[in-house]
C-alpha cells in the first residue's frame, strides 16, 4: 500500500500522532484534543485537564499496539501509562470518542473502501473458560499469525487481561451462555479484531473530511481511523473525530472483509 508517490516526509508526519492531529486542528478537521505527558502523574493531571473518559497512547507505535481507551479513574490511566510507555518514549492523553471504530482507505484523493472494526470478544456458552473460548476462535483456518491470514489470531496479553479486569473478570472466568466478553478496547485486525465492510454507507460531507485529512499530511495512499456513532451521518452531526493516519495501511480488511462484500 506504498507507491512511487508516497511521500517520505508525509510518512514522517503521520508517524507523531501528536503533530498530525494539530496539522488536522488547524485545518478544521475534527479530532480529540489531548497532549503529550511526562510520567504517570502527568497523564492522571491530564486527565483531568481534558476531562475523563480518556484514552492513552504510544505517540509513535502502529497497530494498535500499547493502546488503551475508555479510562476513567486515575489507577486505570497510571496503569495505561506504563504499557504506553513499553512501545515509546512519548506518550499521548487525549480525549476518548464514543462511538464505533472505523477504518477509511484513501487512495489517490479518494474513498475507496470503509470498514468497521469490532474488538476481539468472545461469546460464553456457560461451560468453557474464556481462554478456551479464546482457543477455540483461534483454531478458524482463517486466522494466523501476524498479517499473513485475513484475520489474526487473539492474544490474551497484558492489555486484555486487564481489560477483562475492568469488567470483573479474569482469563478463567465462564462467563454465562451467549454473554458477549470484549476482550480489548481497540478494534485493529492485528489484535484479533473483525472488520465489516460499510463503503456505500458513507455520507458525502465524511468521506470529504477523510479526504482532506489525507491531503493536509500530504499522502497518496492513507488509512485514516475514525470513531464516531455512524458514517451515514457528518463528524460534525455527531461529535466524531479523526483519530489517527497511517501510511502503508493494512488493506486485508477492504480485501477480505469478515461481513460484507
């Protein structure tokens, strides 16, 4: 998802989070404010600066890696900011966006494909624990390791563990029959996410903003992550947002969605 017109420059900017969304600010594209923070008590004091819920970040990491969403109290955002700090030296506190995570593919100035992305989750059958249930999912020939099969298989790592906790579980619990567990706030494929295709739902006035935001930074090719409650509607409708830009963007989602054509 590279070509001859990729910009090294424009891979550079987009690859700070940071200075993409203030890029994205100035142009008038909606985006979750929030700053860079110097340690735990920092992120907790910009928390509350911005207002909980909250979301933590690697300013610098790729798929989804050291991510974590949805924080409200100050032992969740200390905590997330450690595993932040595992997959960079800079980490981000900015405010959390309800709503669905979607993926938009942006290839020479225009919207090719959408996809929804839902979390890693399991359903509970009121036997099994939910590492089994987890094993289970993960024996579908279509999931592998990394990127190689069109969907990857779950990991129960750190950031699932604890988000199990959040909900009073642990990776023995049975939960009861046809009880759905999410198992991690983020929704990237390589975590073991599903994808829906969504592109002939998309409103005019959002594929414009996605549009835009892959002209402001100045890439070819683009695969922009937008929350918000629906793509029928505008970001502005709705208090969405642009959440981040990738350059060379996965594209197996658009290619070999789980639902969709």
């Amino acid at each position: 998802s590279e070509s001859d017109r990729t910009s090294a420059v424009a891979e550079s900017i987009v690859q700070d989070k940071d200075l993409t969304k203030t890029l994205l600010h100035a142009a008038g594209i909606p985006v979750p404010l929030g700053r860079e923070v110097d340690d735990a008590d920092d992120a907790w004091h910009a928390a509350c600066e911005i207002g909980v819920p909250v979301v933590v970040k690697p300013q610098d990491s790729n798929q989804g890696k050291g991510v974590t969403v949805n924080l409200a109290t100050e032992e969740q955002v200390k905590s997330a900011y450690k595993i932040a700090r595992e997959y960079s030296r800079s980490v981000l506190v900015e405010r959390y966006i309800p709503g669905h995570d979607y993926r938009m593919l942006v290839v020479g100035n225009k919207l090719v494909a959408a996809a929804r992305r839902e979390p890693p989750q399991v359903i509970g059958d009121g036997k099994q624990t939910i590492r089994q249930l987890v094993q289970q999912i993960n024996l579908d020939p279509k999931r592998g390791e990394g990127h190689v099969s069109s969907l990857t298989k779950i990991q129960l790592d750190e950031i699932s563990l604890s988000h199990l906790a959040t909900q009073d579980l642990t990776a023995e619990s049975i939960p009861a029959q046809n009880t759905k567990v999410i198992l991690r706030n983020n929704a990237n494929l390589s975590t073991g996410g599903t994808a829906t295709d969504v592109t002939d739902d998309v409103h005019p006035e959002l594929a414009e903003r996605v549009i835009a935001a892959a002209q402001v930074v100045g890439l070819d090719i683009c695969g922009i992550d937008v929350v918000c409650s629906s793509v029928t509607q505008s970001l502005e409708d709705q208090g969405g947002g642009i959440i981040e830009i990738n350059a060379a963007p996965g594209l197996r989602m658009h290619l070999q969605p789980s639902y969709g054509k």
